[in-house]
C-alpha cells in the first residue's frame, strides 16, 4: 500500500482502521501526515486513496463507542456536513493529533 505525499509532507501515524461507510465496514488503513489525513483501502494490491481530507475540512473531531462497549470510535466532522466514523486503537492519541493540525 503506498499513498504518494506532496511535497514537504511527512507521516506522523498511520494504523490499521475500519471505516464506517452507511452500513459497511471497509478495512483499511488511516494515515496522518503534516498537511492531511488520507484513508487507504487494503483490499487492492496497490491500495488506493478513497477518502483524502486537508486540515481546512475538518471542523470537529470526536470519540464514541460503538457497539455500546468498544471504545475505539473516531468521528469527524467536516464543514461540508460530513461525518466519517472509524475504528481505530489508540482513539485518543489520534484525537490529540488531528486537532494539532486543524
């Protein structure tokens, strides 16, 4: 899986993620960088970027459980009204980190 990064940008954290999209689960991993946030699919052999988001978009960042217990939720909201659900280990450390940057 490879994401091509502009230039002068750099990954701060990457994991493996799940991706709420409606109903479904799409695996995959969440990478930060310096300047934005992608989200990769693990499916293909390349991977490919279907979710790639500039700090400008990001209006709110938030934690929830789901399946009442699991705390490993991640929420983002964007100005446009979008919000983009994952699952991901260490929530609060991502937190912290995308508020950074927005």
């Amino acid at each position: 899986m490879r994401v091509n990064l502009k230039a002068n940008e750099t990954i701060v954290k990457a994991a493996d993620t799940r991706h709420y999209i409606n109903d479904m689960k799409v695996l995959g991993k969440l990478i930060l960088t310096n300047q934005r946030l992608y989200f990769t699919t693990i499916e293909t052999e390349h991977g490919r970027v279907i979710l790639e988001l500039e700090p400008q978009a990001i209006s709110e960042v938030y934690e929830f459980n789901n399946r009442f217990l699991f705390p490993n939720g991640l929420c983002l909201l964007t100005h446009d009204g979008r919000e983009l659900k994952f699952e991901v280990k260490n929530r609060n450390s991502w937190a912290q980190q995308i508020a950074r940057i927005i």
